[in-house]
C-alpha cells in the first residue's frame, strides 16, 4: 500500500489515505462531498476488503466489502447518522465510478 495526494492540500494534510489503486482512490476522492465527510468525522477507517474478509470470514470471488471502523464508543446521534451517510455517499459514488454494483451479491454472514 501507497500513500496517496488526493490533489485537495487541505485533505491531504488532515487525513492519510493509503491503498494500492491510487486512481481509484482520487476518482472517489475526486467528490467534494466525500472529501468533506471524511473530514467531519474524527478517527475513523474506511476501506475494502476483498475475498481474504475480516473477522476471519471468507467471502466468494469478487466479492468485496466496504469496511468502516470507528475508534472509541459512538453515544452522539447525530454523528451516528453522519457516518451512516457518509457509508451510503461513498457506495453510491463507487457505483457511479463503476467500481461497485447495486446488485445483491447473495452472499449472507
């Protein structure tokens, strides 16, 4: 993995962004409002995993999941909420990019 410039001097100086796809990565980050509600939300990591999973889970080939973790206990509704939305801003952006699928994968934990 690679640190990434996202071209936004004001975001890359707050926030580190690493990843092996540093073209995807900018075209996500390309969005202002992405961009922006990253910046609002303090000590987070938001990133895909692919068929290795998390939790020790497998997933089927070509399946990926977009992980998110917060660090520290969440009692803010309103930051809550935030992060529900910035989760649905960023999958609906992967699906503009054709990086993501609106299709169920069928896949069940």
């Amino acid at each position: 993995m690679q640190d990434i410039a996202t071209g936004d001097s004001v975001f890359d100086k707050a926030s580190i962004v690493k990843g092996n796809n540093e073209a995807y990565i900018r075209e996500l980050l390309a969005d202002p409002t992405v961009r922006s509600m990253i910046q609002s939300q303090p000590r987070m990591s938001l990133d895909v995993k692919d068929s290795e999973g998390c939790f020790g889970l497998k997933f089927p080939k070509n399946v990926h999941v977009l992980h998110f973790e917060v660090f520290g206990v969440i009692k803010d509704q309103e930051r809550f909420k935030a992060l529900f939305n910035l989760f649905a801003t960023v999958l609906e952006r992967l699906v503009e990019l054709d990086l993501a699928s609106k299709e169920d994968p069928m896949f069940t934990f």
